[in-house]
C-alpha cells in the first residue's frame, strides 16, 4: 500500500531537522573544541596564502581540525580577507576562533634584537642576517648607495656611524632592508637631536664629531673612561699631533688577522691615524650615545697619552717620558 504524500513530506522534514541537527552539533562541537597539548606552536602565515592554505598550515601544525568547517567559520564571521600574513607563538589549548581572532588582530610575534655599541656595520648586517631578518648583500648596497644616503639626508660615503647601537623590537614579513636602516637612521637622530649639538664642538663639524665619537667608542669598554679618552684625542688635534689609534689602522685593513703588526702601522691608509695627522677618514663603527656625550663634554686634562693596564683601563700620561714607563711596565706583564 503506497504511503501517504502527506506522510512522505512529514518524514523528509523531519530527516531534514535531524540532519541539521546534527551537523549543527557537528559544527558547534569544532568551534568549542580546543587543541590539544601545552605550550605554544610558532607558525609562519606566509604573505598571500588564503583561507583554505591558511587552514591547512594551521592543522599541520595541529592547531585545529582541517575541514570545511574552517572555511565556514572564517566566512560566516566576515573575517575571509582579515586574516594577516606575519609569525605568530600561538598557545596550544585554543578553539578554532580564538585562533581565527588572534589571525584577524595581528598579535604577531615580536622579537628583541639588540645591537651593541661599537659594530661596524657590516657587523649590524652580520648580526641581521644571520637570524634571517635582511639579505647582507642588500643591506650594503644600500648603505652606500649615495642616491640613497641622500634622501636619508645624510653626506657621507656610507651608513657607518649613523646606525645607532640599541634593542630593537622587529616582526616578521614587516621587515626590510629599507626598514632596518631606516629605523637604525631614526634612532640616531632622536638620541643626536636631544643631545642638542651645536653646529661646531670643539672646531668640528657633526661628522667629525662622529668620527672621533666612533675611535673613543673603540678605544676603551670602562665607562669612566670615556670622557678622558676623548679629551686626550682632543688634545691631540689641537697640537697636530697623530692620533695614532689602534682600531682605526684595523679598520683600514681589509685581510686583519687579529694581530697588528709594525707594518700595518705603516701601511697608507685613510684610516691609519700613525700616518695621517688628522682624523681618519670615516667613522670605524657605530657608537653609542655614551661615546657621543664623551666627546660633546670631554673630560678636563692635558693628557696626551695613554695604554692599556690589560684589565680594560688605561694609564694617561701628560708627557712622552712617563707613557714610555707606563709602556714598558704594562707590555712587560702583558
């Protein structure tokens, strides 16, 4: 006997209602369910993958279920086009919209990178590239690029100096070679603008203050010291005497093997001040604002000299005859 078509309606519906039903729950139970395990997962969303790759990347890290009910989440929530691209530390434990709204505010992971007093800037570059954050290459074509230099507003042959040494907070796929430097560049400015420089110390100009800034820098690790480290150049400036400064002829040496010899203090150079009786040609690294106040406010004294005790200070002598003491009783411990 055929069934009613009354009754044929009232059971498809009702198979309907239990369909939806259930994937209701189904869907309802993905969005309440949180990953498995502890700690945190580190995930790259590389610029240009869309939902469904997004997705994908996110299970394989088994952060979430991948099936079509990400895709209809994302959707539903209007978010199809916010998700952004970046390296996130995402804490195991989450539903699938808690992840989908960490994606959607951009809570990316940061990173600390601290760049000390004294590198030289293939030093700055080294550091960089080695945790992936520029290309070397790119970063010293750019740094000598007059073209460049000039829209940075700075006159000099390349960068070095103006990279100013501190910890700088980066995010991945926000990163540059452009951005480094100019962040780098930026950072100079503020310290160098509060530091309120007239336009000559000393007779020097801004440039030549940086350049000894960088040697005094370079000379000596003891704070203290800094100020009468400055002063002693100063000194010698004033008297046309060589600075005859041991970083800056390393500086000049491109194949310097970590032992400066009698002839490398003979060698021309434009950076070997035992030869020139001025300031060496550029900056040899990038000092930190420490090593900037030393020379804008040098310490008061007469000393033209000065060596290493081999503990990281300096004895400073006023004439020739008690640095030549000082030498001999030093280099002979050393």
């Amino acid at each position: 006997m055929p069934i009613p078509l009354r009754r044929l309606l009232w059971i498809f519906f009702v198979l309907i209602v239990a369909c939806a039903a259930g994937l209701g729950f189904w869907y309802r139970s993905y969005l309440l369910t949180p990953s498995a395990g502890e700690g945190e997962t580190i995930v790259t969303i590389p610029r240009g993958a869309g939902v469904r790759g997004i997705g994908t990347l996110l299970a394989a890290n088994g952060l979430l279920v991948n099936d079509w009910r990400f895709l209809c989440m994302v959707y539903l929530s209007g978010s199809t086009t916010k998700l952004k691209a970046g390296e996130y530390s995402i804490p195991r434990g989450l539903t699938p919209p808690e992840v989908m709204r960490l994606l959607v505010e951009g809570r990316m992971l940061r990173h600390q990178i601290t760049i000390p007093e004294g590198l030289s800037w293939v030093q700055v570059a080294d550091l960089f590239a080695r945790d992936g954050w520029i290309r070397k290459d790119r970063f010293l074509q750019l740094g000598r690029d007059r073209e460049w230099l000039r829209q940075l507003g700075i006159a000099a042959p390349s960068l070095e100096g103006y990279l100013f040494p501190e910890t700088y907070t980066l995010v991945r796929n926000e990163v540059s070679e452009e951005a480094v430097l100019r962040l780098m560049v930026s950072r100079f400015r503020q310290v160098w603008a509060s530091l309120a420089v007239p336009e000559t110390v000393h007779g020097l100009g801004h440039h030549q203050l940086l350049i000894l800034a960088s040697i005094v820098e370079k000379e000596t690790g003891a704070a203290p010291e800094r100020p009468l480290i400055a002063r002693v150049f100063l000194n010698r400036l004033e008297r046309k005497m060589r600075l005859q400064s041991d970083p800056t002829v390393i500086y000049g040496l491109a194949d310097f093997d970590g032992n400066i010899t009698k002839a490398d203090l003979q060698r021309p150079s434009p950076y070997n001040t035992y030869v020139i009786p001025a300031l060496p040609a550029g900056p040899i690294c990038n000092p930190g604002r420490a090593a900037l106040e030393a020379v804008l406010q040098p310490a008061v004294s007469d000393a033209l000299y000065f060596v290493s005790r081999n503990d990281g200070t300096h004895v400073f002598s006023t004439n020739l005859a008690d640095h030549n003491r000082a030498v001999r009783q030093y280099q002979r411990q050393r």
